[in-house]
C-alpha cells in the first residue's frame, strides 16, 4: 500500500494535465477565432445601409433599399426586391457614401 501513496498529489497533477493542456489547446483554436467571427459578423451587420451590395448566406448578389431593425430589403434584379434577415447577409462587397435621401 504505501507504494500507491508515493506522489499521490503528483501523479494526480500528471494524469490531469493532458487532459487541461486539451481544453486549453480547444479553446484557442476552435472557441476564441469562432467568437472573433461572430464579432466581426455582427459588427458588418450592424452598418449595413442603404446602397450597400451585400451577398447573402445563399449566394445571391444585392442592393440594399431599405433597412430596418432585423431585416434588409435587397434589390436582387432591377425591380425585383426581396425582404430578407439581417443576420443572412454572408458580406458587404461594396459600401457606398449615404445616399441622397437618407441624410439626416
């Protein structure tokens, strides 16, 4: 029996690092850039505006018309305008001045 108490602490430190070493390891690969993404996302989505050509999660290509709270009108062809969810819109290509009618 005494041969089982020897470095009881030590041992239990040994057989616990790997496994903190792999959490740790985990979360700044996987959990820290995904955060910074979604960051990121949230920040492009809150300054959508009008004019702005926006690709959406589905790969379609638009102008933003209108935008509201949560969701966008995206012009996808020349009179065809679709009212879709802010948090679809994947990236804004080409951000533009404010336009005419929306100063103030």
């Amino acid at each position: 029996m005494p041969a089982a108490q020897d470095g009881g602490l030590m041992a239990l430190i040994v057989n616990i690092a790997p496994i903190l070493a792999i959490f740790v390891l985990f979360y700044f690969l996987m959990i820290r850039p995904q955060q910074k993404r979604m960051k990121a996302h949230q920040a492009l989505i809150a300054g959508v505006k009008r004019g702005d050509e926006v690709v959406l999660s589905n790969g379609m290509v638009g102008k933003v018309t209108r935008v509201e709270d949560a969701e966008a009108m995206v012009e996808i062809s020349q009179g065809v305008n679709v009212r879709v969810v802010k948090a679809m819109i994947a990236e804004v290509r080409n951000r533009t001045a404010i336009a005419a009618n929306d100063k103030g």
